[in-house]
C-alpha cells in the first residue's frame, strides 16, 4: 500500500497497463493453445472415420475373396500357385497389426487379384459363369468404391500432416505426441497401372 502511495498517477497507469497486456497475451495463448488441441482431435477422428471408410471395403473385397477363388478352383484346379498366392496375400490382411503393415498388405493383395485376372483370361467357360460373373460385378463396384475411400482418406491425411508438422502447431502436436499418419500409396510400379477387374 504504501508502494501504491509512492508512485505517481501515470506509473499506477503504466503497471495496470502492462498486467493487462500480459493477461490478454496469456488468455489468447490459452485460447490458441486450446483451439488448436481441439482441432487436432477433429482431424484425429476425421482420420479414423476415413480409415474405417477404406477398412469397410476391404472387409468386404476380404470376404468376397473365398467366394471368388472358390469359384475359379473349379475351373482352374492345375492353377494352385495364383490361389495360394491371394490366400497368402489375404492372411497377411488379417494379421496386419498397424496401418502401414495393413496398407502394404492391400497392396500385396491387389497384386494378386491382377494374377487371377490373367489367369481367368485362359477360362472362357469360367467368364460365361454366372456365379462368378456376379462376383466379379461385385468387386468391381467394391474396388470403385474402395479407390474413392482412398482418395478421402489420403486427403484427410495429407491435412492432418500438414498442420503437425507446421509451427506454431506443432508445439500442440508435439504436447500430444502425435506420430506422422501414413498415406495410402502403392510402391511398385506394376502397382501403379490400372487394375482391370474384369476376368
């Protein structure tokens, strides 16, 4: 009190001023601070729901698979290296732990449908099946639907990367331990053509 007493009119000013100051500063730092954590948790879930949008297709190509190789088996008994190679390539979906190890192991699936394709193509009566004609309308639509949940899924990574890995946001990511999220990309060039689904 007897502080206060001593300074002058425009020093109580200049004092009030600069709690001020540092008040406001603090409570935009907060604010930002606060903003930014939550918009990492919307683009958090925005990742997720994009993953579980791709992992609803591949479920469902997963489990067409057994239909569609079963009904080959009957047409191409002596071409047992191509069907163990999609079941091989479909069990590693299975066990695939993170997602990058699930998104190599699509790619080593994909990779294996284009041999069956090249191996139906020796089938004509395996082409005019019904059954099969309806499996194969079927992943053709999956596989569609598929590319466009890739294409999301990518773009809502590609966002999220972005703003972790650009400062002043990046201090929040780091406070939240935020890893890098893989893009859904293949890595061979055989890979990268055009997949005709079409046996």
């Amino acid at each position: 009190m007897k502080l206060l007493l001593a300074l002058d009119t425009p020093a109580i000013i200049g004092i009030c001023v600069a709690v001020g100051v540092v008040v406001i500063l603090t409570i935009a730092i907060i604010g930002w601070y606060i903003s930014a954590h939550n918009k990492f948790v919307k683009m958090i879930n925005q990742c997720d729901e994009a993953w579980s949008t791709i992992d609803i297709y591949l479920k469902k190509r997963f489990d067409l698979i057994p239909n569609l190789v079963e009904t080959v088996k009957g047409y191409a008994k002596h071409e047992n290296e191509t069907l163990t190679r999609i079941a091989e390539a479909r069990a590693m979906v299975n066990a695939a732990a993170s997602s990058a190890d699930r998104i190599e192991a699509e790619a080593r699936l994909t990779g294996a449908l284009r041999g069956m394709r090249v191996m139906v193509e020796s089938y004509p009566e395996l082409k005019a099946n019904t059954n099969f004609m309806s499996l194969q309308n079927q992943l053709t639509s999956i596989e569609g639907e598929l590319q466009n949940a890739r294409k999301y899924y990518n773009a809502t990574v590609r966002e999220f990367n972005i703003k972790r890995d650009s400062f002043p946001s990046s201090i929040v990511a780091n406070k939240m331990r935020l890893e890098k999220q893989p893009l859904f990309t293949v890595d061979s060039e055989e890979e990268r053509k055009n997949v005709k689904v079409q046996f």
